[in-house]
C-alpha cells in the first residue's frame, strides 16, 4: 500500500495544493502508513454482505417540495465574492474548455 | 465512405427537467433572468449550508427513464465529482457514479422508413453548472450562476448508432419522447437540451471499438448531423492515409463547418468521485415507481401507430406530425370539427408548418386555434373561398389573430359562386374576345387557358373556378350550334 511521492504530487495537483519536496516525502510515508492500517480491513470476509453506499443506514428519502423562494440578501451574497463586474462574478481568466472555446469563436466569427 | 467501414456512435445528452425550483436550493430555474438574480448559499457552495433534494426533480427523472424504457434502481445515491473549473462554485459537481437512477433502456426511432433501437446505458440525476463568459478586452472570465443547480438528466447511450442520420433521428425522437412525458421543453436554443457525440471508425465486422473523438457543442439537431458527417469524411481520409487517430475532444465550429480540437486538460478525466456526504441516499418505493409509470401519457411510437390506424394517414404524415405534441393535439383536435384526417395533415405539414418554419417558430408558439383551421377548411369545401384565397387567409388570420370567416367577410374574398352574374363576365368576355373564341371553336382547346385567365381577372380571381369553366364552356358550345 505504499504511496508513491509522484502519486502525493499528482494528488495535491488535483486538490490545487502546493508542496514542497519534504512535504512530498512526509505524505508519501504518512498516507502509505494510513492505508496500510485501513488495509487490515481487506482481510475480513463480507462474501455475500451488500456493500455500504452510504454510512446513514436508517436515513435516506430526505426530500423538499418544488417551491421557488428567493434569497432575501441577494445583494450580499453576490457580493461576498472579492470581484465583480456588472452583476457577474469576475475570476482570472481560465483556459477556455469544451463549448466556451467554439462559442466564443463563432461569437467573433458572426 | 468505403462500405468496408463501419461508424459508430454514442450520445451523452443533457436535459434540463421542467421544475420550478433548482434540484438542491429554492433559487428559480427560470430562463433569461438577468445574471446572479436567482441564486443563494447553497448553490453559490457557501461553507456551512447543506443540500436538499427536490422531489419533483426526482419524479421527472423517474419519468424519463421509464419512457426511455429503463430499469428504475430500487437504491440509488448522489456522488461528487471533483474538478476546478469556475462553473461550479463547489470545486465539484454533485452528480451519480456507481449507483445511477436508471439503467438498461432502449428507444425506438424511424431513420428513413426503417425502424431501429438504440439501447440506453443509464439515466441519472445531475446539477447543471454556471454559465461562463470570456472578456476579450479585461482578459477576464465572468460567471453567472443562475443555471448552477438547475436539475438535469443525462442520458447515455451504448454505441449503437451507425450513421450521422441516426443520430439525428435517435435525438429527435428523445426530444418527442421527453416532451410528451412532460419532463423537459428540450429548447435546444436556449440549452435545454443539449448533446455530446463520441464517433469513432472500424472495420465492418469488427467487434473491437476504434479510436473515438468525442464532439461537444453540438446545439441543434443539424449541428449533430453536420459535425458527425464532418468527422466521418476526416477520419475516413485519416485512415486511409494511415494516420493513427488520437482519443481527443472536438468542438463544432458553427461558422466553418468544420471540427476544431478543444485544449482540455489531462487531468481533467481524474474526478476522484466518492459518495456525496451530504445527501442522503434515496430508496424507491416500486409502487410510488409504477405509479408514475401508469402516469405516462400515451408516447410519440404509440401515438403514431394509432394515427395510422385511426385516421388512415400514411406513416410519413404521422411521422412528421407526432414529432411535436402540440401539432399533434393540433391536428387531432382540428379532425375533431373537421372530420378529413388527409386534408387536415396537409394542411398541418404544408401551412401550418410552412408558417412555423419561416418564422423561426417551435409549434408550442402558435397561436391560433385548431377550430378555426377547420372553419377555414369548411368554407373551401362550401365553395365559399377557394383553396389558394384560403392559403392567404390561413397566413393573415395566424399572424393577426382574426377569424378565418370574419376575414373573408372584411376583405370580401367570397368566391362568386352566382351562376347568373358569373355567366354575365362570360359573355362579355366572349364578345371581348373574338380571336381566341373563334380558335378554340376550330378546335384550338388550348384557347380557353386564355379566356378562363379572363374570367378570373374580370373578377379579381374571386370566380368559383368549377363554375366558371363551365358556364364557359356551355357558353362556348352553345354558340357554335347558333353559328351556321
């Protein structure tokens, strides 16, 4: 179960976390020594118990009606946001992905 | 195309269920609004605030995947799926993984008079995202996050699609099928509907998928088409050049017609999706289930057979018409006061269509009732207007709103159906006329053409055209006995 420190790199890639070169080594020991603990529990037999997709057993059809309710501090909760222009929220600019990129082509091209 | 290849096609559609509210916060899923005016903490992922499922969304899903013909999951449960994209204010999408709605479905469709099945791999519950747009001149991206948590399906097909057409005619049929299960407008315009394509090549015979592109932003049904008979032609020359295709992500370029490949990021297939903590799982009552499954309305396959059955109309026009559930309940209630089944889908499929099409319109935008159709259709048959003033009265009364007979009476477009006065602008016509009498009495049949145009001018084209050439015609006989 040993994490390798290319995998802790790509993971806190993913999660947008930035780490140094010892932070690498300790994680890569740290989580590899966590799955190794949680591993113990390979060596049980639950041949023909249903697995668990959620641990609130007795809990589930938790549902609301279809009724519109508008948030009462619209304006604050919009301007939470540390940048705005025109109502819309502004963030740095992202690497057009997927429709963005061709729609806003045809909009330049039309 | 070498008919020695094979193409094959997949669709992933996104459809926007027809509820009030969003699937997890009480914002307005309301369309055009202007941005950020329908949102809150939770759809905005404010730390601290927890999801709710909206039970209607959860029946429209429901719905859907029993008129897709689906088996409905007795457990069922919401997953994230993690990744950064300024869409989604959460860092993840609440989404299904390894426990979806629904699965294992089929829907029939009609591609050139031949019945085919596409099977459904799965239907399941989703939040749709934010809307991005990017500023060219600041450089900036901005977001408005009134469609985040608008509740969508996605509908994902096997591969069993083999030509751009079929693809085209598979997604028209869901989008009839869905429509009339009542669960989406499927506006395609307004991203109501919306279609990824994935396509690759192989060898006829073959078993083994080829190499796949997968095509987004296709937002019309011809766009569909168009991309995908674009990315046969390229994957074809490819091919044959013996290039080896890559797995990518296109983009269908409206304005050129052509595929483009999109900038994705590799890391952007790792979502890491684990089950939704905050959720908690759903677990279907079979009965609440059939309930809604007996709560389906008769589907577009259904209502077509019987439209042949019933009314006698050939497939072509209960194909074109059961398209639409309003031109269908159009037609159907138009019969109804007007018993021609033929004449009324003529009518449908040539006017009313024709008027639709060249505005632009959908049929859940007309306005004009089907009584008044058949009170247009009932004055051609009593003589009183002929078929082509009814073509123009049918465009003014839709466009203004105005009964077909108050119209007629207004602009005096009665026919002249009196044999007396009609036959007083026949004889004035052949006293005006000599030379072409005297042709046509020699045998030149051809020269009543010429004295019928006459007719009709000398009555601003009002002449009952039956009657006319009659009395023309009597007219014509008769003095020819009287001439020695």
């Amino acid at each position: 179960m040993a994490v390798s420190p290319e995998e802790v790199r790509h993971v806190a890639w993913l999660a947008r976390l930035r780490l140094t070169a010892h932070e690498e080594r300790l994680f890569s020991e740290q989580l590899s020594n966590i799955l190794a603990h949680v591993a113990k529990l390979q060596e049980l037999d639950v041949e023909g118990i249903e697995p668990t997709f959620h641990v609130l057993k007795t809990l589930s059809n938790v549902y609301r009606p279809d009724e519109v309710r508008s948030w009462p501090e619209l304006r604050e909760v919009v301007q939470a946001a540390p940048q705005q222009r025109d109502g819309l929220f502004a963030v740095p600019r992202v690497l057009p992905e997927g429709e963005d990129e061709v729609s806003a082509k045809n909009e330049k091209d039309g | 195309m070498a008919d020695a290849v094979e193409v094959v096609i997949g669709l992933e559609v996104h459809v926007e269920l027809k509820t009030e509210s969003k699937i997890f916060c009480a914002c307005s899923t309301r369309f055009g609004s202007p941005p950020n005016t329908q949102v809150c903490p939770i759809c905005l992922g404010h730390p601290g605030t927890l999801p709710v499922l909206n039970l209607k969304a959860l029946e429209l899903a429901v719905r859907a995947a029993l008129a897709l013909n689906c088996k409905v999951a007795r457990y069922t449960k919401f997953d994230r799926k993690n990744y950064f994209y300024p869409d989604l204010p959460k860092g993840y999408q609440i989404s299904q993984y390894d426990a979806p709605l629904a699965e294992h479905g089929w829907l029939e469709f009609r591609v050139d008079g031949r019945m085919r099945t596409a099977r459904i791999r799965r239907v399941h519950l989703e939040e749709d995202a934010g809307k991005l747009m990017h500023d060219e001149v600041t450089g900036e991206t901005l977001v408005d996050f009134n469609r985040c948590g608008v509740p969508l399906i996605e509908v994902v097909t096997e591969p069993d699609l083999r030509s751009p057409r079929e693809a085209r005619a598979f997604m028209e049929e869901l989008r009839a099928v869905l429509q009339y299960a009542e669960v989406s407008d499927c506006r395609m315009q307004e991203g109501s509907l919306r279609c990824d394509a994935n396509i690759s090549l192989r060898p006829r015979g073959a078993t083994d998928l080829g190499t796949k592109a997968e095509i987004k932003n296709l937002n019309s049904f011809r766009a569909l088409e168009k991309a995908l008979e674009y990315e046969v032609a390229r994957q074809t020359r490819a091919l044959e050049r013996g290039e080896r295709l890559v797995l990518e992500t296109r983009g269908w370029d409206e304005g050129r017609q052509v595929t483009v490949p999109l900038r994705t990021k590799e890391e952007a297939h790792d979502y890491r999706y684990f089950p939704e903590p905050d959720l908690v799982p759903m677990t279907l009552d079979p009965e609440w289930v059939e309930q809604i499954r007996r709560s389906l309305p008769e589907l577009p396959s259904q209502r077509m057979a019987r439209f042949q059955a019933e009314y006698g109309l050939p497939a072509y026009d209960a194909g074109v018409i059961v398209a639409s559930r309003r031109l269908a309940d159009f037609f159907e209630e138009c019969v109804r006061h007007y018993p021609h089944p033929k004449t009324v889908s003529n009518w449908v499929m040539g006017q009313v269509l024709g008027y639709l099409n060249s505005r632009g319109l959908e049929p859940e935008e007309l306005n004009f009732e089907p009584e008044r159709l058949a009170e247009l259709l009932r004055m051609v048959d009593e003589g009183v207007i002929s078929v082509s003033v009814a073509r123009e009265v049918f465009e003014e009364a839709v466009s203004t709103g105005k009964s077909p007979r108050a119209l007629v009476e207004e602009k005096g477009l009665e026919q002249l159906s009196d044999t007396g006065a009609l036959a007083a602008v026949v004889r004035q016509v052949i006293e005006e006329h000599p030379s072409p009498v005297r042709d046509y009495r020699r045998g030149k049949v051809k020269a009543l053409g010429f004295l019928m145009g006459q007719v009709m001018k000398k009555t601003a084209g009002k002449a009952n055209p039956q009657l006319a050439r009659r009395l023309l015609e009597e007219a014509l006989a008769t003095e020819r006995e009287e001439t020695p």
